[in-house]
C-alpha cells in the first residue's frame, strides 16, 4: 500500500502565476472530450532561449496519486478532530485518484444512517468503500481535497446528519494524554535593609504531579524561609480519574466539596462529582429554550442586548433552538424570524439565571465521603454530603442536598425558576447536631437569590442573595467545633453565627462609563455589632485614557461612624482611591503611563506615578517604573521608587525589582516561574503549567514559536509545552516557522486535540529536514535551460522544475548528488558540490552555480578517476 506524502509547495506557484500570465486556454474541452487535457498553455508567451520548452505535465493540474493519506476534514466548514486514514483510488475517467469512504468512516463523521434509510435516497455498504460517488449515496454530498494543503473538504447535507449540539465532541476523540511527571514552581526571595539591618525572607511554592493510566495525581505544598527558620506545609494532595459514562470525575484525597448548594467543607477522602466541561460548550449552564413555528423556509436570528448570538435556518413547521451558549446571568432575547417572502415576527424570551439552574431534562449531582481536614476544626469528624439538580422545565430548576457527620445531620431543598421579573431561586436547609450534654441544636436557615438584567435602562443586578438562620442552626463545621469545645471541657454555648446575611452585586451604565456597587450586611445572634461592607466604584474611558474611581468601606458597629475624620469609630475601615492611565502613542509596545492616588479614613496617603511596557523589539521583556509619595498623620512623609523587570521565555518568567524610600530603606527581590515536564521524548522546561496542557513535538524546529503563547518556542530537541488548554474541546495549536532552521520543512503548522482535564496531550507535526538549494545553472553551451524542464534525483524521484532564468529551487537534495535534467529531445546532469553547508544563504535558501554537463562527459571523467 503507498502512503502519500506531502511535497514542498514552493516549486508550484510560481510556475502557475506564470502559466496564468501566459495566457491559459482552458475551457470546457475536459467535459466536451472525456480524457482531453484540462487546459491548454501556448509556449510561445513565455520568453526562452533555452530551446523547446515541455508544458503538458502541467495540463491536467496537480495530479493526486493512489495512496493513503491523512488529510485534516473538514465538514461543513468545520474542522473534524481525530485522524482519518483515507484511501485514494484510481476510477475509470477521472485523472486524479478519488477519496474513498467505508461505512465506518461516514459514521464517524456524523452521518445519520436511519435518516438516510427514511428518506429511501440512497445506502451505504457495509463492507465496501465508495470512491468518488458519495453523492449517489448521499444527495447533495461533495468532496474536494486541496493536496498541497492536505485538506480534504467534505459537505454533507444537515437534514442526514445526526442531531449534536454546536461544539459537541464525541468522547471516544477525547485525548487521555501521555504518561508524564510534572513539577510547577514559584520561587521568591525578597532582601530588606533597613538602617543598617538586613533581613532575607524566600519562599518557593510547588504543584508536582505525575499522569499514568488516566490517573492525574498533584501535590501542591510549599518551602517558607525566614531568618534562618525553615518551614514545610503540605496544601493538598489527590488522584483525579475521569468517569466519562457519567460525565463525572472522581476524586480520591484531599479535596474541597462544591460549594454552590451547600456550604464548602475541605476533607480527606473521596468524591464523585459532575464536570459540565464534558457537557458540549452549548450545553452548559442554563440557557433558555426557543420554541416557534415557521410557515416556510425560515431565518431564525437570535439577539441579546442588540448583538446577535445566533442565526440558523429552519424548515417548515414547528422548531427549536436548545444550543445557545450560556452568557453569564443572562439578558432577555429578542428571536426574529423571517419568512422566505421578507415578513418578519418577534418575540422576547425572558432569560435572567442563578448558579442553580440548568437546562431542561439535565442534571448534576455530587457525593462526597471522608473526614473534616478543615484548620479550625481541631478534630476530624466523618462526614458524607450529597447534591442533586435537576432541570425540570424549561424555566424551573429543582435541587437538593444532605450531609451527614458524627452526632450531626442536615438537609437541603430548593428550587430556581426564570421568571418574567427576574431569576430566583428559593432553598431552605434544616440542620440537626447533638453534643455530649444532651442538648440538640435544631435550625432552620432560608437563603434567597435573585438576578436581573434590564439591556433598556443597562442596569443589572449580578446576583443579590438573603439568607436567614435561626439561633440553634449550625452548620457542619460549626457543630465539629462545638462539639470539640464540649471535649475539651469547655461549657456554654459559643457566641451564635450568623443571623441574617444580604449580599448584592449591582451595575448600572452611566454615560460612557459603568457605575457598580458591591457589597453585604451581615448580623450575629448574641452581638450587637453589624457588619457592612460595600465598595462603590467607577470606571470608565475617555479616548484611549482609561479611569477609575472606587470607596471601599469596611465596618463592625455603627452604620453611620466618621468617615475621613482621622480616627476610625466603631471598627471603620474606609478606602478612596482614584486612578488614570493612558497610553504614550498607537503603537503595540507603546508604554503605559499611570496615576493613582489612595486615602484611608486613618489619614493615611498616597499618590503614585507609574510607566510601564515593552522594550523596544523584544515582547517578551517588560518593565516597569514607579514613584510614591506616602504620607501619614503618625510618621513623616517618605518618598519611594521602584524599578522591575520581566522576561517571559520558553522556561519560565523571570522577574527581578528594587526599590527604595526616602527613609534610607531598600528591598531587593527575584523571582522565578516555571515548570519542568518529564515525558518519553525527555525533559522540557517550560513556563508555568496550567490544569490541562499539551506537548508539542516537531523535530528539528528549535526555535519556531508557538502562536498565541507569548514566550513559547520549540526547544533544541523540538518540544515546547502550551498550557491552558480547554478540556473535552477542540483545540486548535499552531506552529510559527519563524525562528527554526531554513532547513526544515514542516508538513503542517497546525494540529487539533480535544484534551481530557489535565490530560498532557501531545501534538506531534511532521518534518522534513533537508537543504534548500537554488542552482543557477546552464546547458553545456552556456545556453539556458528550457523552462519547465523537469529535474529528478539519482532515484529518479522529481524533485524540482526549471523556472525563469534558468533557475532550479530543490529541498532534499543530499551534497555531491546528481541531478538529471531533463526535457523533449534533450538532457542533462547536475553535480552539486559535496558540501552544501559552506554554500552562501540567500534568505531561505543556499545558492549555488553549476553547470549542467551532457552525460556522456560525466561518464568519461568517472571513468577516468
């Protein structure tokens, strides 16, 4: 069987510019004369005196070979993950070799073989490939492959398609990654002088982890160094497995429970949760359901605050749109449908959300099992917590939840719906503990949400939630300390929790700009005092200035003590700060100038200047520069400047500073982010890793740059590691060529992987590692050579063509070869030199003059050495 390989591409276009400019005389004698040539090319136009000149290689196109290639689909416009072996066959009246597709091939692709049966249009063979007559099989279906590009682009008709939803990929394509250990790592270490004392702290934090089986095991801990003393702690240590029947992930170790129906509580142990990251990108969260009906072939446009977030054409009758991408909390959608005669209908679907809900017939659910390893609870109580949700409609959510522990017993149901007004969700949990004093703690605590959006006014409210506990309620961890107190012989009732809480999160445009307030309320039971804490802010722009204006404002006591009156009353804590910036110039590595200024009720200031940017030529080095003048009522006002660099290289970051203050004080301070990966083809150093990554593996490409990651490149061994990787999602990573050798030919530039969570996928791209030669050379009369005459190696492999001024461009030609010329009634060799490395580089070649001798000449100096 023979396996096709991609060639070299830059031998073609020239040539077909200049056969376009010769004037081309196609027509329609392909269709009018089965077997005839596809175009014809008059030589007379093109100007050589290098004889007769051979143009009917070039009559029938690119001529595509029988063989197995691996081509990226493309189906409907849209790329189709995984890797496809296609075979190419000969069929009878075609020229180039057809694509043929199995049974198994077309299902994979998405092919609905019972709506193709329905439809009584066509069947598929079960064993035998169709090569060049899927639209016999399937009506409407074409196939067309770009072989210099190695793209093969497939279109089949939506109505014989299985029914998925947009970004859907099918888990069977999710990359399980390789076997490898990683180790992240933070490193600080800051020196302080201060009249004449000096003091050195370090610290450097770590996340090391090794994937083996589909098992992803991580640690994270850290190394604090301090005036001689040495510090370890360990922060969090488990095994990861995905559970891909139930879309879950199970969790063994030390880990936290989800805290978006019950409380959060960390614990050692195991846990069984959802991952909606498994869910298609269109599936996730909550998103209403459109229903309509069309008369006829109909334009469905779906509109949220005057943008357009999706368009689809329906058929006939009633239809439905359940694949809108979540948009945060929501706003309401305007849905326009136009008939095929231009009349139009509206309508508006309310769509405001909570965390809570989800969508129609879906589900969530999480269990967890272990012990309390919380900090505050000095024992570790066993505990079990469960969660439940369930869309029920359209517009309404159910959950529910429990927990159990030692003596202690709670539970949880609740309900979220979208309504016209607004998304709420409503939830009460009643809670049971028991202490070794007999006594049992019974509560109630009542929790309210709200969320809204109003696009006309563009006033939202983010999510505003009550929540109302009666004295005796306790939650987990409160009732493990509780009952920790009692061991400890420690008598009477705490002072009780919280009492009531509100918390709201609201924005409101305001001119060009956008006014938001944040903030919560807080009582406890047994105390007088009254948390409050909000922040009022402001931001905007004015041209390419960027402002900000926010109070902060912290307090336990009084709602109303001394604002900006010296002395903080009733546990007050207020904050104002204002803020510029604006860039010096359009350019992309223009620098950045910043003012900012910030005023505490204590009297304390400070007002600082502040550039930063790029250096010139170089985007992966940055600095910044800084000057404060900090003043307060207690000490005198000091003056301080700071000076920091950064550089973002394939290893890491690396960031260095200084700073001084007029008191005589200085601090000194490295820094250093990264991360080194083991795997099968060695060791990579690499910039900091993220949850799911990727290797990218092209040999002989040192130095190619990887698109959209500042900083990475290939290194000598021709790995690079890109991070941030969406999980059970397409990804898309390519290769910039610029910075490899001029020698190495990359087969592609851009690969696909749909990664499973902190997976390290690995990407591998094809090379080709060969000189890149372009021979000046002439007949042995110093004639030109004919253009387009045809050049092949000593195995009779082609391998370039002779162009304008006699100019051959080969790739792969060893030194010392011998290469043949050859055209009607006529031929040639050429002997390159038997060292191409000291040839002089022209750009992204070598160059080289040669003369192209006649064989016999060849053969009688061969003879006669």
């Amino acid at each position: 069987m023979i396996t096709a390989v991609r060639r070299p591409r830059l031998p073609r276009r020239p040539l077909a510019v200049a056969f376009a400019l010769a004037g081309c005389a196609s027509a329609d004698a392909a269709a009018l004369y089965p077997g005839a040539p596809q175009a014809a090319f008059n030589p007379d136009f093109i100007h050589s005196t290098g004889g007769a000149i051979d143009l009917s290689r070039f009559e029938r196109g690119n001529v595509t070979l029988p063989g197995v290639y691996q081509p990226h689909i493309l189906l409907n416009g849209e790329p189709v993950p995984g890797t496809y072996d296609i075979v190419f066959r000969e069929i009878a009246g075609s020229e180039s070799a057809r694509p043929c597709f199995d049974r198994p091939t077309l299902l994979r692709l998405g092919l609905d073989t019972e709506k193709l049966e329905a439809r009584r249009v066509g069947d598929i063979p079960a064993h035998d490939a169709t090569c060049g007559t899927l639209d016999t099989i399937v009506p409407g279906a074409t196939v067309d492959f770009d072989e210099s590009e190695q793209i093969l682009r497939v279109t089949l008709p939506q109505a014989f398609l299985a029914s998925r939803p947009r970004g859907y990929v099918a888990p069977e394509l999710w990359d399980a990654g390789e076997n490898a250990a990683m180790l992240n790592y933070n490193a600080n270490t800051y020196r302080i002088r201060t009249q004449g004392r000096q003091s050195t702290a370090s610290y450097v934090g770590v996340n090391a982890g090794v994937n083996l089986g589909g098992w992803r095991i991580r640690h994270n801990g850290g190394l604090a160094v301090s005036a001689g003393r040495r510090q370890w702690r360990n922060t969090l240590v488990h095994a990861q497995h995905d559970l891909t029947d139930l879309r879950a992930q199970l969790t063994v170790g030390e880990t936290y429970t989800a805290g978006d129906i019950l409380d959060s509580v960390r614990i050692r142990g195991l846990g069984i949760a959802s991952d909606q990251r498994m869910l298609p990108a269109s599936q996730r969260g909550y998103a209403p359901v459109i229903r309509g009906v069309a008369e006829g072939n109909a334009q469905v446009t779906v509109r949220q605050n005057g943008y357009v977030i999706h368009s689809s054409t329906v058929a006939p009758g009633p239809f439905e749109i359940d694949d809108l991408y979540p948009t945060g909390y929501g706003s309401d959608l305007e849905v326009t449908v136009t008939e095929a005669d231009g009349r139009t209908k509206t309508s508006l679907v309310p769509y405001t959300a909570v965390p809570q809900m989800l969508r129609e017939g879906t589900s969530r659910f999480a269990f967890w099992a272990g012990q309390v390893d919380e900090a505050s609870v000095p024992e570790t109580p066993f505990i079990a917590q469960a969660t439940m949700q369930y869309g029920a409609t359209v517009n309404s959510t159910l959950y529910a939840g429990g927990t159990l522990s030692n003596s202690y017993a709670a539970g949880l149901i609740g309900a979220a719906m979208n309504l016209p007004f607004g998304a709420v969700a409503l939830d009460v949990t009643g809670s049971r503990a028991a202490s070794r004093s007999g006594r049992v703690h019974r509560g109630l605590s009542t929790r309210l949400r709200y969320s809204r959006t109003l696009a006309a006014t563009g006033t939202s409210f983010g999510v505003a939630a009550y929540r109302f506990s009666t004295r005796d309620y306790l939650g987990v961890t409160d009732a493990a300390r509780l009952r920790s107190r009692l061991r400890r012989g420690i008598t009477g009732d705490p002072v009780g929790g919280e009492r009531s809480r509100f918390d709201a999160n609201l924005g409101q445009t305001v001119g060009t700009g956008r006014l938001s307030l944040t903030g919560s309320v807080v009582d406890y039971w047994g105390s007088r005092s009254r948390g409050l804490d909000y922040t009022l802010g402001y931001a905007g722009s004015l041209r390419s200035a960027f402002y900000n204006v926010s109070l902060q404002r912290s307090r336990v006591g009084s709602a109303l003590g001394g604002v900006f009156s010296g002395r903080p009353r009733g546990g007050t804590d207020t904050v104002l700060y204002v803020s510029f910036n604006v860039p010096l110039g359009r350019a992309a590595a223009a620098p950045n100038v910043g003012l900012s200024y910030n005023r505490s009720n204590a009297g304390d200031g400070a007002l600082t200047a502040n550039i930063n940017g790029r250096v010139a030529g170089d985007d992966d080095l940055t600095y910044a520069l800084a000057a404060s003048r900090i003043e307060s009522p207690r000490r005198a006002a000091r003056n301080t400047g700071s000076a920091n660099l950064a550089y973002r290289g394939y290893a890491g970051v690396y960031r260095a500073g200084v700073s001084r203050s007029g008191a005589g004080s200085s601090q000194y301070a490295l820094g250093a982010t990264g991360a080194v990966l083991a795997h099968r083809d060695g060791i990579t150093f690499t910039q900091e890793l993220g949850e799911t990554n990727a290797i990218v593996h092209a040999p002989g490409a040192a130095g190619a740059r990887i698109e959209s990651h500042s900083g990475v490149r290939l290194d000598r061994h021709g790995n690079a590691v890109v991070r941030g990787l969406q999980p059970y999602q397409l990804n898309h990573v390519a290769i910039d060529p610029r910075g490899a050798s001029h020698d190495v030919h990359l087969h592609s530039t851009s690969e696909a992987v749909a990664p499973r969570a902190g997976a390290i996928a690995r990407l591998d791209y094809e090379t080709e590692q060969a000189k890149a030669v372009l021979i000046h050379a002439t007949q042995p009369g110093g004639a030109p050579l004919p253009f387009g005459a045809s050049v092949f190696d000593e195995g009779g492999k082609a391998v370039g063509v002779v162009g304008q001024g006699s100019k051959i461009f080969t790739r792969g030609a060893p030194a010392g070869a011998r290469l043949r010329v050859s055209w009607p009634g006529g031929g040639c060799r050429i002997a390159l030199p038997s060292s191409l490395e000291s040839l002089p580089l022209h750009g992204l070649h070598r160059a080289v003059r040669s003369p192209c001798e006649e064989e016999a000449e060849i053969a009688s100096r061969d003879n006669a050495s």
